[in-house]
C-alpha cells in the first residue's frame, strides 16, 4: 500500500486539474493508497510519521525537490521506498536526474517500480540527498581530522551527491552510490570583460567538517540552511528510491 504526501503549494486551485488526474492514473493502474493532502497547520514531517506508523512502506512525494527533501528527512526507517510524483519543471532537478517524467506520467514510473539504493549525506542533524554549497571565502575543510583546506578566494564549494548539475571535472565521475561525497571547489576568475567560475579542485571522502570565518550558512539541497561548524557524513545507500529509466546512473 502506498501513501502519496502532497505538498502545502497544491493547495491552490490551479493544480485541482493535474492532480485530478494522476489519482485517476494511480487508480487505474492499481496504486491505491492513502492521499495525505496538508492543511494550513498539517506539516510534512506529522504526515510522514504518521503513515509509517500505520505501517505503510511506500512513501510517494507530491511536489518538488523540497517536499522530497522534507520527506526524507521525516523517515527513520531505511526500509521505507520512496517515490516522487513532480509537479511541474520549476524545483524539480531531483525528479530529472533519477529519469521520472512530471505529472500524471510519472504514476508509470511508479507502477514499474525500478528501485536502486543511493547515499544520503547527513549534515550535522539534517540529511540531503542532491548537493549542498557554501561561499568558499572564509571556508575551511576539515578532512577526516587528518588536514585540512582554507579558501581565500571568492568562489564556491559544493558538496555533491547528485550531479543534476552536470559538473564535469575530468578526474571526477560523480555517482550517487559509491558511499563518498564530492567536494567540488569552484573560484571565480576575473576576465577582462566578464567574471566566469572555473574548476579549481575536486575529491572524494568520506567525511568532513564545514566551518565558515564570516558565518555565512551551508545551503541543502537549495532549500534547508544551517549554521557552520557542519559535520558532513556519507550513509551508503541509505535510501530506497524509485527511479525512471532514464536516470543519470
């Protein structure tokens, strides 16, 4: 049995005629569950918990990026498959990488349940699952208390599990499943005409610890910040996720 988690933003009357019609879609492909739509004082989080208390173990997310960011960060329970239905092109970067089409198409992707594995990263209390950034000036990179890394230089530091970006780096080849984080430096370099960002350095790890000089915020998954110092682990495959064919790995 499946439980879809509705965002608070499909509230609106505009979304009535989509939403419409990917529950007739998941009913007539047999995906009957529960549709946990959120009120004014509701919050993702409760209604999470809450079906997992009831024993559901499909988890889909209606929405976008950060309805699954809320999601995942509400489970505790490694054996709860996630899926996502997006909504619209707009915040939906994760819903492209991992191949699941918008809309009333996805419930297909849903039906066929391709499910893969893939790492989350934790972040103090917090877990992300795409990529995190932070200002590189003032920032320091702590590397498995071994040494350590300090920018001096305008630019940005990403910590990246999911490449919807499409980083490229020649010594790099970002997977989300190879139980490492990477961390992708980028600092900005003055033209004569224009500013462009160039790759500076990349590596993989394990863990780390963030700390930033002029108290600037890690941002998660463009949507959650906090306050450095943050200690960045992996948990390998820690996430059960449906998956389109089309996806990036």
């Amino acid at each position: 049995m499946y439980s879809y988690i509705y965002d608070y933003f499909l509230n609106h009357k505009k979304f009535e005629p989509i939403l419409a019609k990917i529950e007739t879609r998941l009913t007539d492909l047999g995906l009957n569950g529960k549709f946990c739509k959120q009120g004014l004082m509701q919050n993702i989080k409760d209604a999470t918990q809450n079906e997992i208390r009831r024993g559901v173990k499909s988890i889909i997310a209606v929405g976008n990026d950060n309805t699954l960011h809320n999601i995942i960060n509400s489970i505790n329970d490694h054996n709860i498959v996630v899926g996502l239905i997006p909504i619209n092109f707009e915040s939906n970067n994760v819903a492209k990488f991992l191949g699941i089409p918008f809309a009333e198409q996805a419930c297909n992707t849903i039906a066929a349940r391709r499910i893969e594995e893939i790492d989350l990263i934790k972040a103090n209390s917090s877990l992300f699952l795409s990529s995190a950034q932070i200002t590189s000036l003032g920032t320091i990179l702590e590397i498995n208390n071994n040494y350590s890394i300090e920018s001096k230089e305008n630019g940005l530091i990403k910590i990246i599990n999911l490449n919807y970006d499409n980083e490229k780096i020649s010594s790099t080849e970002f997977k989300p499943n190879d139980g490492k984080v990477d961390i992708l430096i980028k600092i900005n370099k003055n033209k004569v005409f224009s500013r462009e960002m160039v790759n500076n350095t990349s590596i993989s790890l394990k863990e780390l610890t963030i700390n930033n000089l002029n108290n600037e915020s890690l941002l998660l998954d463009n949507f959650n910040k906090i306050k450095t110092p943050v200690k960045i682990e992996v948990i390998p495959r820690a996430l059960k996720i449906i998956v389109g064919k089309e996806r990036f790995f």
